[in-house]
C-alpha cells in the first residue's frame, strides 16, 4: 500500500523570469512525487489529530 510520507511546500524566487511562488507536492514511500500545485499567496499549514474509539 502505498502512503505518502511528506507534504513540502518550497518557496520559489526565479529572479531571471521574475516570478515567485511556492510549489507544493507530496512524496510517497516509494519516492514517487506526487504535484500538487502552485500557488501566488503562501499556503497556511494546519495539522489535524482524530482519535477514535
């Protein structure tokens, strides 16, 4: 089965063509990289915990 194991979120500054972003992608356990996207505005994080019973 398959389980991602990293969300990354990277900061882009690409002087030469002036744009900046930040790319974001996750990374499974088999190292596949999986695209998210791009985004303008920087993404807010958020973490979420369940416990069930």
């Amino acid at each position: 089965m398959n389980k991602i194991t990293e969300i990354r979120i990277e900061e882009v500054k690409d002087y030469d063509n002036n744009e900046f972003y930040y790319y974001i992608y996750c990374v499974k356990d088999t190292g596949e990289r999986i695209e998210v996207g791009k985004s303008k505005t920087k993404p807010q994080c958020y973490k979420q915990e369940v416990t069930y019973q």
